[in-house]
C-alpha cells in the first residue's frame, strides 16, 4: 500500500491462481448478526478465533451500512448513525477492495447477508452472490431438516458451495 507516492508498507498478495481458487472465506449470518456459515478455502493467516472473527466481521458490515446510509446525498432523511435499516432501505453497499482482500456483500430482503472475501484482483462479485444465494435457497431453504436461524449444515449445500467458489476467477 502506497501513501501518495510514498514506498511500499505492506506486501502486495499473491497473484490469483490460474486454478480459480481466489476465494478466502466466506460467512452468512442472518437478520440477527447469528453467523451460520463460515467457511474458509485459502486464508492464509488466522488471527482471531472464530467468535471473535464473526463479531468483528458482523459489526464491521453495520458500522459500513450506517456509513453509506448517512453519507447517501440523494435523500435529505438521513436519520441517526448507527440505527439498522430495512434491507433495500437507503444506500447501500456491494464491495471493497483492500490491497490484500476484496470483500463482497450482498444482504436479500430477508436480511439474510452473504460475505465473500477474495483476492483484491477479483471482479465483480454481485452476480456470484446472487448465485450462492440461489443454493442456500434451493439447498439449505427447501431442506425440510433444516431448522431457520440453525447454522447451516447441509453436505449438499456445502459441496455445491465448494465447487461454484472454487469456480470463481
């Protein structure tokens, strides 16, 4: 990471692999901030434990959606920072990139919120999101075993997940 021309402070990532497997990990958590899935594929250092990791990533998604939400120049009604808003409610956000990471978001209308971390050199992610959301449904949703607010522990779903994650360049 350079500051305005000033040298390298951080290693660069490694380069995508050609293989696709691009992806470091991903959580779905529900309207509550319960995470119920997380899983990894190539992360390559672990800093937290995971109760720890899931609370940071929950609140950083918050604290980002009131950010946006407030910052919208297109409504005058911006009401309090911090207040959850409605899914769809206001501006909202799709991505960030970092110089190591790139995070995808997606929240559906039931508040349900897919976060994808990939390689910062990975694109568009909104239409793979909306992918793994159409697993979870078809998988996790219309398993009549599956309990809603359960973590999610469906092998169909999770092989299905597996292979479409490590499909994304």
């Amino acid at each position: 990471m350079q500051f305005f021309g000033g040298s390298e402070i951080s290693p660069s990532p490694p380069v995508p692999t050609a293989s696709g497997n691009n992806a470091h990990m991903m959580y779905v958590f529900n309207r509550n901030g319960v995470c119920l899935l997380y899983r990894e594929w190539n992360r390559p250092l672990r800093t937290l434990n995971p109760q720890q990791d899931h609370k940071l990533m929950f609140g950083l998604l918050f604290s980002l959606k009131s950010l946006t939400a407030k910052m919208d120049p297109t409504t005058a009604d911006k009401g309090n920072l911090g207040v959850p808003q409605l899914p769809g409610q206001g501006c909202s956000f799709h991505s960030f990139r970092t110089n190591t990471y790139k995070l995808s978001f997606m929240e559906t209308p039931s508040g349900l919120k897919i976060i994808l971390v990939t390689h910062p050199r990975t694109g568009d992610l909104r239409e793979s999101l909306k992918h793994i959301y159409n697993l979870y449904v078809e998988y996790v949703v219309k398993n009549p075993l599956h309990s809603p607010g359960t973590p999610i522990r469906c092998e169909l779903f999770n092989t299905s997940l597996d292979q479409y994650v490590r499909s994304i360049a």
